[in-house]
C-alpha cells in the first residue's frame, strides 16, 4: 500500500486561484503563492490528504508554455515560497504533487531561444522535433517545428533525444531535492513516447519511495500508459462523462457500463484519478441539469474505484462555463475569507468535507473490491468489499423517492447510513432502504462506524433549486463527407481525418457507434492523440 492509494485529491490552479495577470512580464516576484498558506487548512478540514497544484513555473501566460523549469513563475513568487508551501503541506499532513509539462516548451526556453539565434548551428536544434529550417511558423522565425495542438507558442520537444530525456530526467530530480514533493501529474500523456515515459519511471522509483507519476490521458486504453512500467495511473475521463451525463439523462446503466469497460481495461491492481471537473472542462455544478444531482454525483465519486479529485471551488457550489476561445472561467480567482465558514454555511462544502473523513477512515471505499447490487436508469446500488465487509453505495437521480432490497454482509446485523445516521436491519443477508428523490446514502456496517463519522443532515443539498438550462440555438449538422481509409499507410501518415474514420472503423468493429461517441472522435483534431487513440485498439 502507497499514500495514493488512499489519497484524496484537491486540485488548484493556482494562476487562477491568486488572480495572477494571464501574461508574465518577468518583472519582479509577486509573492502570491503565499495567499494558498490559508487554503491548506481548509483542504485538510474537507478530507483532503493530497494536493495537485500547477502550473508553477515560469511561463508566457497560462503556464503551460514552460520558460523556466527550475524557477517558480515570476506571477507567483520565489523558489523559497514554493519549498516553504510544500513543507507547510507536509507538516498538516498533505502530499503535493506538480504539473509536469513535459511535452512541449514555450519559445522562450532556453534551447528554442538558441535555435533562433544560431539556426543550424544550434546545438539545440535537435531538441525540438521536425525543426526546418527551409520553412517558416505563424511567429515568421524563418524555421518551422512541429507544435502541440496545432499552437506554434507550444513547441513540441524530440522525447527521442537522449539529451531532452536527460533533462527533464534531471528536472524530476530537481523539484525532489528542491521543494520535496511527492510526484507529478504528466501533461498531455497521451501523445508522450513512451520510451520517454519509461525513464520518467525510472526516475520516480530513485528520486524517493512511493513517488507517484499520473499522467492526463483522454482517450484510448489506459493500460497502455497506467502499468508497471510506465505510470502508476491516468486520467479517468470516460468515469468523468459518465458521472455527469448519467444523471442528466437518468441513466445510470452508461455508469455502470464505464465502470465494467474500464475495469476490463485496467484490472483491479490499478487506480485510476477520478473526477468530476478540473481545469480544462466545464464545473460539475453548470454541467448538471438539476443541481440537486450535486449530492448523488459526489456521493458516487467519492465511494466509486479509484483515487478521487476536487477541483477547487466546486466544494462551494460554484459555477463555470467554458467559453469558445478562453478558460478562464473555469480558473476564477477566490478570496479565501469568503469561504472560510463554508464547511458550516455551505451545504455543498457539509457534504464534501463528510465525503472526505468517510473517504479516510473507511477503508473499504479505498481498497474493498467493487460489486453491483442493483440498476435501474433512475437508481442504482453497489458495494465495496473488504475483510468480509461491505460498505454499500445506493443513489437516485429520479424525482421521487425510491425503495431497495438490496444484499449486505451476513456478519453485519445493522448499517448505518452515514449522510443521515438512519438505521437498518439486516435480514436474511438483506438491507431495505430508502433513498430520497435527487440523493444519495453511504451504508456502513455499524461495527466500523465511531464518534469521528458523525453522519451530517443533507437534506438541504436535494432542496437545491433547480436551475431551467435555456433552451439551446440547434445549428444545422454538418454534412459528413465521406473518408475511405488507407490501411497500407502509417498511422502517423495518415491525416486528422483519416484517423477519425480509421477510429471509427475499428469502433463499430466492436459494437454499435453512439451519437456520444460520433462527437467525441470527430472533436479531437489533435493528430498525435489521435494516432495513440487509434494504436490503442487491440
């Protein structure tokens, strides 16, 4: 057993929570990483154990357009602040690990600096993939590269050179030795060499015990990047959409779906980072039809396999609609004083901070073996097992009330719901509960239950109101234009097109093709995720 494995995650991107400006003058250090100091308790106060924060180093604007690896982010302050962050963490009991954006620099970094002043002299030039100097880029460098997601201010780095493997072999070393910290979550993982990834490991088993490597994976077969050799886990997208679209549409057979397919694709030795929301996608609390749903949807994050995140804010409620050309709203600066009574006022943050003691003191919910009990599109009950115990998960995403008779552990005569503290009986190995309209309930086996799992009245989170979504402007549907696929070329050959119709191909090869899953491939313009997407077919 490792911390991760029974971790509970909190999420910040800190150029958004300090209200950093979104470009670096490199001017002066502005010490706002100190305004996280008072975060840190109420991260522990809600049952968090584990901190993701980044970006943090030293960038052009929204951090993930590296300057400077070894030095905090002009924005946020000094080096020194960071190390003191880390220690304050450590001492309230909270891991920490950073982005590492590995992937690609800005144009500022030294080696792309160097190439435009020596060109084919650079002893750098081979750092940075597909460099020539017989084109030209979007910033008129008179060279051109190859660059991330199709934005020549993300430069792609060659993960093949020894020599950039070494180095950010080196950085890893770097933030260890430096700020102490306990891991990093990998930028854009899924188009990384894993030759790359593979050193990266390495490093994480010398640098320190249980130092842990997470990588942001969207689409594929995760095994591919989360195993023995490579990462210790991913990103848990498809759990994400099943989460909020489950409940949006009542129908929690897509959840149980995900859980099976996913289980299929990793096994149980592995655990993948779950989540509702994060930085990049829209809040929990925007993309959920009634807002009451806020309690089943958390209540299943929290008691569902794998390593649970909350992306700061979200544990108030908060809103946070991606808009076509920034994410801005979806990284909003907080003034801490506004929520420091939040745990007692909000009905959200109650519920949250219970999910999170529970989370910790119930080990069952982070080891027990998961079973289904019973489905239906409106509720759903499952257990997770440990030690001839079950604790028992039972939600409702319908409008009335529900009635379960669902199967629990012989050995236990009594649960104990741990949201109400109401009572049940066990009967011929049997428990029958009720679960309120838009809610959720944690069964616990009253022998496990003690003074510091004080169940907490939830009933204000149902009461939510329900927020009308307005109607949507329908735009007509693209006409599709047919693509016939070149099996004799390379993958790498082929273009965005062809790969989404190659991905397409190989899908329906399986089963059926969801309009969901239509969207999802033709969304992704992304050449390189689409090459690993489409290699990760067995």
């Amino acid at each position: 057993m490792a911390w991760y494995d029974e971790a509970v995650f909190y999420h910040i991107y800190p150029l958004g929570l300090t209200g950093a400006p979104k470009e670096n003058s490199y001017g002066e250090p502005v010490h706002r990483l100190n305004n996280l100091l008072p975060w840190i308790g109420h991260i522990k106060e809600i049952g968090c154990n584990a901190l993701y924060v980044g970006p943090l180093f030293e960038s052009v604007g929204h951090g993930y357009e590296t300057t400077d690896y070894k030095k905090l982010d002009t924005r946020l302050g000094t080096n020194k602040d960071l190390t003191n962050f880390v220690a304050e963490c450590h001492k309230q009991g909270i891991r920490v690990i950073l982005d590492g954006v590995f992937n690609h620099t800005g144009r500022d970094f030294f080696a792309f600096q160097d190439i435009k002043q020596n060109r084919e002299n650079s002893q750098y030039k081979d750092w940075y993939c597909d460099v020539n100097f017989w084109g030209n880029n979007s910033y008129n460098d008179g060279f051109s590269y190859a660059n991330w997601g199709g934005y020549d201010l993300l430069v792609k780095l060659n993960q093949k050179n020894p020599a950039v493997k070494d180095y950010i072999c080196d950085v890893i070393r770097f933030w260890v030795s430096e700020f102490d910290i306990d891991g990093i979550r990998l930028d854009a993982a899924d188009v990384m060499d894993f030759e790359y990834m593979k050193a990266l490991r390495n490093v994480a088993n010398e640098v320190k015990p249980d130092f842990w490597l997470m990588g942001e994976v969207i689409h594929g077969d995760y095994s591919r990047w989360a195993n023995d050799g490579t990462l210790h886990s991913v990103t848990n997208y498809m759990l994400h959409k099943a989460l909020y679209s489950a409940h949006n549409d009542h129908n929690y057979f897509e959840v149980a779906h995900t859980i099976k397919y996913v289980n299929d694709m990793v096994g149980n030795n592995l655990k993948l980072y779950t989540f509702v929301d994060n930085h990049d996608v829209e809040r929990i609390y925007t993309k959920l039809n009634n807002k009451a749903h806020f309690e089943p949807v958390y209540v299943m994050l929290y008691t569902l396999p794998g390593i649970p995140s909350l992306y700061y804010g979200s544990e108030f409620g908060i809103e946070g609609r991606k808009d076509r050309y920034s994410d801005d709203s979806l990284r909003p600066a907080l003034n801490y004083d506004d929520y420091k009574d939040a745990v007692q006022t909000n009905p959200c943050t109650k519920l949250i901070a219970t999910l999170g003691k529970l989370r910790q003191n119930v080990k069952a919910l982070c080891y027990g073996e998961y079973k289904q009990l019973e489905l239906q599109n409106t509720h759903f009950a499952y257990a997770r097992i440990l030690d001839g115990k079950s604790v028992i998960t039972t939600v409702n995403n319908g409008d009335n009330e529900v009635h379960m008779n669902v199967e629990a552990m012989a050995q236990s005569s009594e649960y104990v719901g741990a949201l109400t503290g109401r009572s049940v009986s066990v009967n011929n190995g049997r428990i029958q509960v009720s679960v309120p309209a838009n809610a959720g309930e944690i069964w616990i086996p009253k022998e496990l239950m003690s003074e510091s799992l004080a169940p907490i009245k939830t009933e204000e989170i149902v009461t939510l109101a329900k927020v009308e979504t307005p109607a949507k402007e329908v735009t007509p549907a693209k006409t599709e234009t047919a693509v016939t696929v070149d099996w004799s070329k390379a993958y790498e050959d082929m273009t965005v097109e062809e790969l989404q119709e190659a991905i397409l191909e190989k899908m329906r090869s399986n089963g059926p093709v969801t309009d969901y899953m239509l969207k999802t491939v033709r969304e992704n313009t992304h050449h390189g995720s689409l090459v690993n997407w489409v290699k990760s077919f067995r």
